[in-house]
C-alpha cells in the first residue's frame, strides 16, 4: 500500500524501500497470554474434585461398629482429613475408578487408567496452586496429563463410543494437536490477521453486489414484460413474422409475481427477526 | 480423465468446506536416492451432503464425470471402516483391539457387571459433542491472537 501511494504521488524511484514492507491497515494484534501447560485450561479438565466432607472417614474404617460409639478424640483420628495427604488422594482416586469400571476387580482397563490418572491430575493442580514452586510434582503433573492425552488419542482410535463416554464421565475435553508447531510471532500473526481483514471485506462487497442486482431484478422484468407486449402488437400490426409469442410474455409474467412474492416472504422475515431483536 | 471414475479409497480428514469432506489418500514412493520409500499424501474433496463420513474414517471415494466445483472432484461412495467401531471381516463380529466385544463382555459378566460401567447399547451414535467435549471434527491450531471471543479450536 505504502509502495503504491509513493509511486502514486510521485516519490522518486531511489527512496522507495521495496524491503521490509509495512501494512497501512489499523489492525491491532494481541498477543495470547501463555497459558501454563498444567492450567485445567490447558489440560482439558472441565471439573474440579467434589470436596472432602469435613466427616468423612478412612476408608477402611467406614464400616466399623467400634468407631460408631468412639467418643470425639478417637474419632478425630480416623477422620481424612487428620491423615496424611496421600490417603485422600487414594481416596478421590478410588472413588474416580468406581465410577467407571467394567467390574468391581477392573483396575488396568483404559477407562480405569484414565480415571487413576484424572484423579491424580485433578489432586496435583489442587497442590501446585498451593505450592506454585513444587517443581517435583509438576514434572510428574506435566507427564501425566500428556500420558492422559496420549492414552485418550489411543481410546478414540480403537473405540470411539467408549472414547466419547468417558470424555462425558470424567468431564474432560480432547483436541487434537495441531498440525504443524511453530512460534507464535508478530508477523506471522499479522499476516494471518491481515488475510481475515481481507477476506472479510471481500466477502461483505460481494454481498453488497449480490443486493444490488436483487434489487436491479424486478425493475428488469417489469420493463421487458412492456417491451416484449409493445413489440408483439407492432409485428402484429405491420403484418411481419411475430416473434414474440404470448406463452413467453406469460413466462415472464409468472417469474416476476413468483419474484414479488420472494421479497416479500423476505422482508417478513428481516421484519420479525428486528422486532425480536428489538424487544 | 475424468470419464473413468476412478474408486479410491483414503481417510477423512477434518474439513470446514460444506457439503464436501476432505479426504487423504496415502500412498508410498520410492525416493531412487536413498533407495526407501516415503509417504506421500493427496487430498481429494468430496462432494458429501449428508456428512456420511466423519473424521478418521476409511472411506470409498468415486471421481465424478466432471468437477463439480473448483475444489469438488469425488463423491463419497461409502464408509468402508468407520473409525473406533471396527467389524471384523472374517467373522463379523465387532472387535476392539485385540479383543472380539463379546469376549469383554463374558469376561465382565464372570467378574460381576458393574451398572456404573459402559454398555454399547446404550451408546449414542457417534457425534454428541462435538463441539463441546470432542473437537477432532476440526482443524486445531496455535492460539495467535486474543480477541476476547471464544475460540474453541485454538490450543
């Protein structure tokens, strides 16, 4: 554009730098703010963990008839939350795996794996938002969601009812890697958005261009259907071969009121749709 | 060219064109140089309306007489092997992996049935989330822009 205006007014040839080429075009380009690749955003985690209830015991001790009449202190002890982290982890996890197991024995089929390891995930961004400089746990955080996703890449390739069951009971989202990684950089992302502009305003001229010849239709019939009559009774009053015969102007005819009635049907369209948008 | 109608068979690939599905046949040539052979892929739009076939699928493809648009030059003639629902051609049956369904399921019925677990009668066909949980019906891409929309294929 800058090329074409120097030449344009007139700019000698010497000073016009052909390199390094510039857009004129106001086009305002933000730079996606880099997600951590360990962010539920990012990892495809919809939900969270449900949370602990204040009274939930160890799970080997639910059922024991010594706890029921154990006073306060005893009690406190066989509680979750007074145990060690790794309990409730096994807890959550344990819980996860039920939901989706073929069998009550089944813990190495995928849909267990990718549970254990839902559950492990969803437990781990819960103590990196705790502790943002675990640098151990996030490792171990990072190959795990990239195992969950390879392991989901694999599920949807052998079965895909149970791939998209499981996306539904875990609560997770699967995109596939794009093609092609490369940098985000100013440039490129310029010249991607400069194509959008471009395409955008093409789009919209054709459409302008579209309406106009809609709008030339009806004006064009209307005046053929009174030439194509004028010219009938002229050849059918100098006794020439007539041309113009009454099925044609009949044809156009029909054309026009069908065309009407298109307009009409819809400009009763645009006229609701307004009014919706209106109230 | 075009008179021969040509039957290919190839994958689908995802596709933002309507009424059309992008389909990738792959085949090996032989660089003479280093004497091994490389995958070379062509693609091939087809016209599609109904969307018979979905991203992965192995599909049957026809040329068409002529070229129907710029870009459509096949029809889609049928999806041979759908992807993630594989029959097995000798017996029939529906496999996963290395197993045959039925066997799973005996297998699941010894151990004891879990109602939590997954049942394929139950299944949904293939599509419901697309769009929300599922995004393998498009083409992903590097997030490079913030423009404060949603944009649910960027990564």
């Amino acid at each position: 554009m800058n090329k074409l205006l120097n030449i344009a007014n007139g700019v000698p040839r010497q000073f016009v730098r052909d390199y390094a080429f510039k857009s004129d075009l106001k086009i305002k380009w933000v730079r996606p703010e880099k997600i951590s690749c360990i962010r539920p955003e990012k990892s495809g985690d919809l939900a969270k963990l449900p949370a602990l209830s204040a009274n939930e015991l160890l799970p080997g001790y639910k059922d024991s008839k010594e706890l029921e009449s154990a006073d306060e202190t005893v009690l406190s002890l066989f509680k979750l939350s007074n145990n060690p982290n790794h309990l409730t982890t096994r807890y959550y996890r344990d819980q996860m795996i039920k939901e989706v197991q073929r069998h009550a024995q089944d813990y190495g089929s995928m849909e267990a794996k990718l549970a254990k390891m839902t559950a492990s995930i969803r437990r781990y961004q819960e103590h990196m938002e705790a502790h943002p400089r675990d640098k151990m746990i996030k490792v171990r955080l990072k190959e795990l969601i990239d195992k969950r996703k390879k392991f989901l890449k694999y599920l949807r390739r052998w079965d895909y009812p149970r791939f998209e069951w499981i996306l539904e009971k875990l609560d997770l989202v699967y995109k596939p890697p794009p093609a092609h990684f490369h940098w985000i950089t100013r440039k490129e992302s310029l010249q991607k958005l400069t194509d959008i502009y471009c395409e955008k305003i093409k789009e919209e001229r054709l459409e302008a261009y579209h309406k106009e010849l809609q709008a030339q239709q009806i004006p064009y019939l209307e005046d053929a259907i009174k030439k194509m009559v004028f010219v009938r009774q002229e050849q059918i009053d100098c006794d020439v071969p007539v041309t113009v015969t009454e099925q044609q102007i009949e044809n156009a005819r029909q054309e026009l009121a069908q065309l009407k009635q298109l307009r009409e049907a819809e400009a009763a369209a645009t006229r609701k749709q307004s009014d919706e948008t209106f109230h | 060219m075009a008179a021969r109608g040509l039957l290919l068979m190839g994958q689908c690939m995802p596709c933002i064109k309507q009424n059309a599905s992008k389909i990738r046949i792959r085949r090996m040539e032989l660089d003479k140089n280093l004497n091994m052979y490389f995958k070379k892929d062509t693609f091939f739009f087809a016209h599609d309306p109904k969307k018979l076939c979905k991203t992965g699928d192995v599909v049957l493809i026809r040329e068409l007489p002529e070229r129907m648009t710029r870009l459509i030059t096949h029809n889609v003639e049928k999806v041979v092997y759908p992807l993630g629902d594989i029959t097995d051609p000798i017996t029939g049956k529906k496999v996963v992996v290395g197993k045959y369904r039925e066997d799973i399921e005996m297998a699941n019925q010894l151990f004891g049935k879990s109602a939590k677990g997954f049942d394929y009668e139950k299944a949904p066909p293939r599509g419901r989330l697309e769009g929300s949980k599922d995004f393998t019906h498009g083409e992903t891409y590097i997030k490079y822009h913030e423009d404060g929309k949603d944009q649910p294929f960027a990564v």
